[in-house]
C-alpha cells in the first residue's frame, strides 16, 4: 500500500499530464459521527464515510484520514455500514483514540457539592438544578491521502467536510416512555428490551439512577451521562447476561443531603411493577444502581422496601448509617473513592455496622488509575462463598471519578447477577 501510494505520488504530474480525470474529488457521499458513552458522558467515538464507489481495502490507512483535535487509530474499509474490516466496499470506518476522562477536581459539577456531609449544602429536594440541552455529537473529518476503487480509479484528498447526522449505537437501543402512577403524577423512562426475547423464559431487570447534576426534563440525559445505563447493553453483556434495563429520567432533585426523599423514591418502584406485569421481568432478579443522587435512592429503597430487590451496585453514595440495619441480610456492593468527603465516611460507617451486626464484609483498596485489568483481577479475588456484602475503595479520586469507572467492573457485575431475593 504505501509503495503504490509513494510511487503514484511522485508520478503525480506526469500522470496529470498524460491521463485527464486521473484523480478524482468529492466522493465522499455521507459522513455520519458515530458516538460512544464514556465513563464521563457520550463523545465521538469514530466517523463513517459512504463513497460513491467502492473501495479497495488495502488503499486505507489511518494516515489517510485526519480529525481535528483526535487521534485517528485506525481506518479500514466494510462492506455494510457498521461493518467489519472488508477486502472492498463502500463504507470507511474511522476509529479515535479515546480521551482521556475528564480531570474532575478541576472540573466544577453540579453535583459537587452533593458530596458535603449531611445537610451541608447540597442539591435542595424537589429543586430543578441546572439543565443543559442535550448538544448532539458532532464530526469534522478531512481525507489527507489517496485511496484507490475496485475499478483501478484514484480518489485524492477531501477537505473537511461534517457530518449530517449521528448514530448512539447504544442510545438507540432504548425506547422512551412515561410512566403515569395511581395519583395522575408521570415519570419518564427509558427502557431496553433485551433481543430475542424466548417464550416462557423470564429475564433480570437492572433499574439505574442517575446523579443530581443530571436532573433535566430531556428524557435521555440519563443515557448520556456515562456509564451506568449503557453499560448493561453492551452486546458482549447481552450476550452474556440478557436483561431488561430501565433507567428513569428525573426533573426534580429526588433526595437531599438530608435523608430525606420525594414520592419520585415510591413512583420509581410502582414503575418496576407496572413493567413486571408487562414483560417477562424475573422478580426473584431485579437489581438496583445509582451513582451519587441515585445511590442515595437506592439505599433509601432498599431500607424502605427490603429484598425487593436482588442486589443492589450502590456507586458513591450516602445515607444515614442510623436507619441502615435493613442492609445486613440484603446482596450489597458498594464503591466509593477516600477522596469522596461524603460518600466514602458514610459507607464506612454502614460497612462498618454491618460487621458489628455478623455480617462479614470483602473489601479491597484499590489506586483511582489501575488498569481496568487489574481492578477486575482484584475485585475477581474480593467474592466469597457465603459474602454478600462488598466494599470497593479507590484510592484518592473524587466523588465522579468513582462512577467513571465503577460500571466497568466486571467480576462485581457478574457478582450482582448470581443474586436473587432474599438469598
């Protein structure tokens, strides 16, 4: 590839000398962004070109592209949109280097201050915070080298061009509903089905909630945060763990650093029965999630309604350790990081209680940067026989940092579907 690619450049002024029309300019037919969810919301993940003619797969290179601000890892050439690497076809693939996670100390959040101590300035109950629109993902993408069709024809440089539309490949695979409870009031949610659904089979549900800083009347803003829905999607998870996901879209902050919460708490959980009657859901494996605002839900449920839930993923949250004693005999890992001032000296005190109270914890301890291998390594060697209590810590990190991560510990959510009620 390179040797055609070198010779033709220097051949370049004779060939346009001899052979009008050797080259050939805006054939590039549609670019479309393809956007991926991070541990700290959706970016742009990689770029997809369509041309008007179909392409040789060994005259692309990820040279042969170039994204302002990005890193191009790889460029190759499918037969069908989406597709694999192909030895032709007319679709291009352009995958990014991912960036790096957003530095959240030096990033002010909304949320930040959800992480004070009890009643110390955090988000008001029933206040409406700070949404934002949701800001489509977006491309710019330039063609800097020459490509070459099946038919021996020589495609030159394009100039940046932008894309028309984009693909949320996960987001996508979520339908959008409103719930309306037995008093007239609503609640908007998103919820996966899981494919191929088998008669008389019946599935897990996963219900995550989001973060105060996420409280927006945008019913997807859920999705788009980071990682605590999509990743129960994914299709190495489906195939794996096929489940329903639900994930409620909040406008109002649900719970405050007072302990106290709102009939959001008791709709949510009427919203899951009303799915059970609907869907093949096993009830024995409903599981519960959150980060910050949606852990303090989810403990906040699993004290008022105890083993409603399979297991519960509490993820940087709080709650008072003096109504907590219902959590002793219920399937709980939590994650939290040291540099979280209010999640981390509140489920020290839980975990704490729950060792008082028999209940032997598994805990780990863990540098806020470890490779995800070696995080899974570490929590694989955390589940024990007869344990069902489990205490991640990240070393320093920050109140968000910890969500950032948290739903890409496999062994931990495999832990959370080998549970049931009451187990």
């Amino acid at each position: 590839m390179i040797n055609w690619k070198l010779s033709l450049g220097t051949g370049l002024l004779a060939a346009c000398c001899f052979s009008s029309g050797a080259f050939a300019a805006g054939h590039v037919k549609d670019v479309e962004a393809i956007s991926q969810v991070y541990g700290d919301g959706e970016k742009l993940a990689s770029v997809q070109l369509r041309y008007d003619s179909t392409l040789l797969g060994s005259s692309v290179s990820a040279a042969d592209y170039a994204v302002p601000g990005r890193t191009v890892t790889r460029a190759f050439v499918s037969a069908e949109p989406y597709g694999k690497p192909a030895e032709t076809g007319k679709y291009v693939q352009v995958e990014l280097e991912p960036l790096l996670l957003s530095d959240q100390m030096a990033d002010p959040h909304p949320e930040d201050k959800h992480k004070a101590p009890v009643g110390v300035g955090g988000p008001q109950l029933g206040s409406h915070g700070n949404p934002q629109p949701l800001v489509p993902v977006m491309a710019s993408i330039s063609q800097k080298g020459m490509v070459k069709t099946t038919e021996g024809r020589i495609y030159g440089g394009e100039p940046e061009m932008k894309s028309t539309h984009t693909r949320q490949l996960l987001i996508e695979k979520f339908t959008q509903h409103t719930f309306t409870d037995k008093d007239g009031k609503t609640l908007p949610y998103n919820l996966y089905v899981p494919e191929n659904l088998e008669k008389g089979k019946t599935y897990p549900l996963v219900l995550f909630m989001h973060d105060a800083g996420t409280v927006s009347p945008e019913v997807k803003a859920t999705l788009s945060q980071g990682r605590g829905a999509v990743a129960w999607v994914e299709p190495e998870w489906q195939k794996e763990h096929p489940c329903f996901v639900l994930a409620p879209q909040y406008d109002t902050v649900i719970v405050d650093d007072n302990y106290q919460y709102g009939p959001e708490l008791d709709r949510t959980i009427h919203l899951v029965e009303s799915l059970t009657s609907q869907y093949p859901i096993d009830t024995e494996r409903i599981y519960n999630t959150g980060q910050s605002m949606g852990c303090m839900t989810s403990i906040a449920m699993d004290v008022k309604y105890p083993h409603f839930f399979g297991a519960s993923y509490l993820v940087a949250g709080k709650w008072d350790p003096k109504v907590t004693a219902p959590l002793a005999d219920q399937n709980i890992w939590v994650v939290a990081a040291a540099g979280d001032p209010g999640a981390k000296p509140a489920m020290d005190t839980i975990m704490a209680q729950l060792d008082a109270a028999g209940d032997k914890v598994s805990r780990v301890t863990i540098a806020q940067d470890a490779p995800e291998a070696q995080v899974d390594q570490l929590a694989a060697k955390m589940i024990q026989p007869g344990v069902h209590a489990y205490y991640l810590l990240y070393q320093g990190g920050s109140h968000r940092s910890t969500w950032q991560h948290a739903y890409d510990v496999t062994p931990a959510k495999e832990w959370i579907f080998g549970q049931k009620k009451g187990v």
